[in-house]
C-alpha cells in the first residue's frame, strides 16, 4: 500500500510541475542565437562604416529584420546604430548592443562595453520597429572597433530573437 502511495504522490507531484510555466526574459548568451557567421574582418582601403543585416523570411514567423551598423566619424568617435523589426504589432522590442575592440597581439576581439535598450507597447501603440542611435567617445584612435547586437521581439509569452555582427572598422581622428 505504501508503495502505490508513493508512486501516486510522485505522478501527482510530477504532473504539477509539468504544468506550472513560469515566463521571464531569457538570459540569453550571444552563442546561442542564430547568426550567420562569427568571423569579423577588419575594413581597410579608407572604409569607414560596417553594416550587418539578419532577415527572418520564414512564414508564420513574428520576428522581421535585425541591424546594426557602425561608422567611424573620423573625429575620434564611433557611431553606432541598430534596428530591430517585426511583421506585426508585438508588445516590446528589447536590443542589446556590444562593442569589441580588435588586441592585435592575442588575434581576438574584447568586449569594450555593452548598452541595454527596451521599447514596450505602452511608449509606442503600434510598435513594430524600433531604431537607436548613439556616438561612442573616449575609445583609443587607430585601433578597429567591431559592434555585435542580440535583437529580440515578444508578443504575450512568445519571443524570438537573432544576432548581428559588424566587421571591423578602423577609428581614426582624421578623413582616411
């Protein structure tokens, strides 16, 4: 009798906890989203801006385009852009972008900073796209920046997401 307790407690408590779902925004790391390649090349010849695109062409899928784009002002500073867009209405955008810098001596590129940015249904009705622009100051001239991005899309408990990932540019505080 003990033992068919047992097992009809562990079936109960087991369908219990296949049931319960909990939603929270993943913690995602940048290998496990679906990106094209992981190799960046540094840009030479005067090349001054770097763009990646990532489409989602699948149907029934919410999640449209991920970009991001990075420029060398030739003063000194980067400009960093990045958009995230949907094929329909979703409730937020969330974006995460990365700048690496290229160390020359190890052949790898280091992660310099990383920003955050969020746009939810309530700020913008019809969000179904979402753009940031920013300039970066103080990283050192004559070295090669590179900017990554993880682009997410939700609508109610669902969430989809890609990576971009720029080459890398030369940052200089002068017209190449």
């Amino acid at each position: 009798m003990k033992k068919i307790k047992s097992k009809i407690c562990s079936m109960l408590i087991g369908v219990v906890m296949l049931t319960s779902t909990a939603y929270a925004m993943p913690s995602v790391s940048w290998n496990q989203l679906e990106q094209e390649s992981t190799q960046s090349i540094l840009l030479t010849d005067g090349q001054s801006s770097a763009i990646d695109t990532t489409d989602n062409v699948t149907r029934g899928q919410v999640f449209s385009t991920g970009m991001v784009e990075i420029t060398n002002q030739q003063d000194g500073t980067l400009h960093i852009s990045v958009d995230t867009y949907a094929h329909v209405v979703v409730d937020k955008i969330y974006q995460t972008v990365f700048l690496d810098v290229w160390n020359e001596e190890e052949e790898t590129w280091e992660k310099v900073n990383y920003w955050d940015f969020e746009r939810s249904r309530e700020e913008e009705p019809d969000l179904s796209a979402y753009h940031v622009g920013f300039t970066v100051t103080g990283c050192e001239v004559n070295r090669y920046y590179r900017a990554r991005a993880l682009h997410f899309v939700q609508w109610g408990d669902d969430m989809e997401g890609k990576s971009t990932q720029t080459n890398g540019v030369l940052l200089t505080d002068h017209e190449v």
